[in-house]
C-alpha cells in the first residue's frame, strides 16, 4: 500500500505515518525532508519516493526563495563551460540571483556530496550539462521544489526533463555539405565519443551528406580503406579534446591517397588536427580543408581561422536558465520542455577548394633510440614527507618560468606526480609534465630551458628530463599526444578523487621506502602493478559500467 492519504479522511500523511512506512525513524525522514547528511543512499531514495508520492512536498507551505542559481558543467576551464556561465550568469543577474558553480569531471556524475549541498543551499534552480541525473536524485529536487532543466546534453536525458539543445545532425550536415560544395570528394571525419548524444547526431549529419552526394561514412579504427575512393567517408572515432583530435587526424593523414577535408566533432578537434597538418607538412586550406564545430573563442584565434558550426552555447544557456525560473515562478504547468536552437556555418579561413595531394610526405625527423642517463644512476635518499602547500607554490612557480622561457612552445605545462595530490604523504620533489609539438626538436626548447638553470638528466625515445641543481623539481618533456601525458593526468586526478586509492598508493611507497634502493628507477619500477592496478579503476570509472 503506497503512502497517499488516509482512509476517507482527505489528509496527507504525516512524517510519522512516512517513517513508519520507510521502517525508519522520525528524525531520519526529517534529515531527509531538509536536506541533511546523514543519510544512506538507499535510504534517502526510500524516503524521496515515499515523500514524493504523499504529495507532501507540494501540499506544504513552498520553502522560502533562495538566493542562487546552481550551474553543473563537466569542465570550468573549458571555452565550452565559459559560454554557459555567460549565459546563465546573465538570466541569475537579471533575475538578481547570485551564480553557484560546481565542475563534475568527465565522468559526468554527481555524488551524495553534490546534492546534499544542493538541498542544503536550496537554490532557485539548477541548470545541468550532463543527462545522467539519477531517478533518485531528480526526485530529491522535485521533492524541495527546486526545478531543473538540462542544456546541451552529453546523454539522452529522460522524457520528464527538460531540454535545451542545438540542431546538431543539421549542423554535421551542414558542415559535410560546406567541403561538398567547395568540390571536394574525399571528406573524413573525426567523430566525438559515440555514447554522446550530440556526437552520435553530429555523425549522423555528416553521414546524411554523403548520402546524398552519393558517398558513404565508415566508422572504423583507421584501418587503410578499401575502396577506389580512397579516404571517402572514413571516420575515426575520439575524444573531445585537442591531443584525441590530433591523433585521430595522424590516422586519417597516413592514408593513401590522404582526405583532402576532414570534419571534427568539436572546435578542440578541430584545433588538433590544424596541429597534425602543420606536423606533416600540410598547409591549410591549401592542401588540407578542416571544419570544426561550436565556435567558441579558441576558433577564431586559429592561424588559419576556423571554419565551424556555430553553436548558441550562451543564448541556450540563457534559454535553459528561464525555463527553469519559470518553472519555480510556478509556470511549469505545460509539461517538459524540448527545445532545440538552430546552428549554423560559420566560414573563415581553414576551408577553400581542394588542391592537388601531396602523395610524399615529409620524413619525420628520427628521435633517439637508447636511453642515455646524464651522470649515472643515482641511489634514492629521500623518505616520504608529510602533504606541503609549498609544492603547490613551487609547481606555480617553475610553470611561470618554464612559460617565459617556451612561450608557445609549451603546449601544455601540468603538475604530476605525488606533490599534485592534496593530502597525499610525497617524497619532496615537484615534477611537471612540459608537453612540446616535436620532443625531437630539442633546439625548440631544450636549449632554453638549460639556460635557465635546468640541467638535462634523462634523453630517451619519446621523452627527455630535466631537473634543478638541488634536484627538487624534475621536468618531463614529451610531445603533443604521447600516452605517457594522458597516463600522469589520469593518475593524478584518480588519486585526488578517489579516498580508497589514495590511501592504497600511500601504503604502497611507505612499504617500498622502507628498503634500500641503490637506483631510484628501480624504486619507480617497483610501484608499477599498483599503479597499473589503480589506473585500470580510473579508466572504468571514466567509460561506467557496461551495458
């Protein structure tokens, strides 16, 4: 028998009627009806759904308003997130409510931390990037009256949520049309992650395209074509980011004969592979057309400037923001909302008719091929030292001087290592990853980073290493799109997430550090299976369970 309200008597139930109910205590229901910690998880769903079927919620006096509009996006240092927080700012300050961030992570997910904060601070309303908002949790909101509406979606959110989002099939077609249009024929395509709705429907443009044209996309690993037309519809599936994009477009180059345009699934693809043309020898447009899509700031900045998809990313945003007011202001009657704002071709520089394909391209300058340690293998002096905030400091310091000294050629400067992790016990020194167009170009940076006081110790295929005299920060170098970049971030950001495996590594280099070691190689070698181990965890929390 499902809470509702007693027998003829026309009442809602009362919370005790509700923990008899949940088979849990009065002050147990009254946690969860205010929004407070101390609650299972399983529990709390329990008492939301008791809580929502009663009518209870909607049947008291509404709380008080708030004073705040909460914002969930994946990454805040992301030009995507910026045009969100624009737009949504803009609504809240028209509205004069204040601005509430929180960044997710990739995973897209939020835990029991995230919503007990959201019902403890009982914002006016809630604007979501991601769909994967859990049944349990969408009723937690509804329960305290507080509305929510989803913009841009990463998933495919459920029929009762609103949606604001953009024509993206209309956009990937619009792109594939563009490139057919200036005559080009051999068009390939970097797609984003297909369990992304707004990828699978960009892909699903492009596709259409070519269709039509009489072609056909193929969704493949870049394994060489068979057909007469060469590269004609290949697509190449990777992340949405700017190393994913460039690799990905490698694979599309290496063909023979290589695409003359190639579509991406975002702008930071797009960027990517602007970076595998120009390492090829490619000249854009000349030799190589490329098309991006969302037109965020980075797009225009690009040498060539890029051709994309306009995406409204503010006015959807803005448009989210008020379907959310509207529905705290009480006008939400009219059901979920699906809206979808056109997009549309943005032409700049990166596009123009084909040209004639190179059909050699330029030999890539040989790396080395031994391992060459600069003063010999050293014994390992140092312990384990409590967490200290001037690693931090000094990570910001050496990024500072790195920066002045690269300029551009940094591509990307990132504390790694045990120093990066907050609360983690770390042998004193600070290590930064310093990610290059071509490691084997030492004359592009290597020399600079000698004269600024840095001394080389390690020149191996792939990577080189530099350090400080005191031998308290070490420098990894390694180009764009190396594996060994992607591995350190994500064993950083595991360990500064995850409690469990934090502790575990912690255990793991206190135990190893009680024996000697005559090399610190062998110390660094001696930790490989837990650290396998634990990124093999943060790979799984990254793609979810299987279906």
């Amino acid at each position: 028998m499902g809470v509702g309200a007693g027998a003829g008597s026309g009442s809602r139930p009362t919370l005790e009627t509700i923990a008899r109910r949940a088979s849990v205590s009065l002050a147990t229901v009254s946690k969860v009806l205010n929004g407070r910690p101390g609650v299972s998880g399983p529990t709390r769903q329990r008492v939301e759904h008791l809580l929502a079927a009663s009518g209870y919620a909607h049947r008291d006096r509404a709380p008080e308003p708030g004073s705040l509009v909460e914002l969930v996006v994946e990454d805040l240092a992301s030009e995507w997130s910026i045009e969100i927080v624009r737009g949504v700012e803009r609504v809240a300050r028209e509205h004069g409510y204040a601005l509430s961030l929180s960044a997710l992570g990739p995973d897209h997910a939020v835990g029991e931390d995230w919503i007990t904060g959201v019902l403890h601070r009982r914002p006016v309303a809630v604007v979501l990037q991601f769909s994967a908002l859990t049944a349990g949790r969408r009723d937690q909101l509804r329960a305290r009256g507080i509305p929510f509406t989803v913009v841009d979606p990463v998933g495919d959110p459920p029929a009762d949520v609103p949606v604001v989002g953009a024509t993206n099939t209309a956009g990937g077609a619009a792109a594939t049309q563009h490139l057919l249009d200036l005559g080009h024929r051999r068009i390939a395509a970097v797609a984003g992650p297909l369990d992304m709705r707004c990828a699978v429907d960009r892909l699903a443009g492009h596709r259409a395209a070519l269709v039509a044209a009489g072609r056909e996309a193929r969704t493949g690993s870049g394994a060489a074509p068979s057909d007469a037309d060469g590269t004609a519809g290949q697509v190449v599936v990777a992340d949405f980011s700017r190393a994913d994009g460039e690799r990905a477009a490698r694979v599309l180059l290496a063909a023979d004969p290589r695409p003359t345009a190639i579509v991406t699934g975002n702008d930071l693809q797009a960027l990517g592979v602007l970076d595998a043309a120009r390492a090829s020898g490619l000249r854009v447009p000349e030799d190589l057309s490329v098309v991006g899509f969302d037109d965020v700031a980075p797009a225009r900045w690009a040498r060539p400037a890029l051709t994309t998809i306009r995406q409204p990313l503010r006015e959807m945003a803005e448009r989210a923001t008020r379907t959310a007011l509207r529905q705290h202001g009480g006008g939400g009657d009219e059901g979920p909302v699906r809206v979808e704002l056109a997009t549309s071709l943005v032409v700049r520089d990166s596009t123009a008719a084909p040209g004639p394909v190179p059909r050699h391209e330029p030999p890539v300058r040989p790396d080395v091929t031994t391992v060459e340690i600069i003063g010999g293998p050293e014994a390992l002096r140092v312990g384990l030292h409590d967490p200290d905030p001037r690693w931090a400091e000094t990570f910001r310091a050496h990024r500072r001087r790195i920066g002045a000294a690269l300029g551009a050629s940094a591509v990307q400067i990132e504390h790694i290592g045990s120093t990066s992790v907050p609360g983690l016990a770390a042998k004193p020194i600070v290590d930064l990853v310093v990610v290059v167009p071509d490691v084997t170009d030492e004359a592009a940076y290597l020399d600079q980073l000698l004269a600024t006081g840095y001394e080389l110790r390690v020149r191996e295929p792939g990577h080189r290493l530099v350090r400080t005299p005191e031998r308290d920060v070490h420098v990894h170098v390694y180009e764009r799109g190396a594996p060994a970049v992607d591995d350190y971030l994500l064993l950083r950001d595991r360990l500064r997430s995850d409690a469990d495996d934090r502790a575990l590594y912690e255990r793991t280099k206190r135990a190893l550090l009680s024996e000697r070691w005559d090399d610190m190689n062998d110390y660094a070698d001696a930790k490989t299976d837990v650290i396998r181990a634990v990124m093999t965890r943060a790979r799984a929390a990254q793609t979810g369970p299987a279906a």
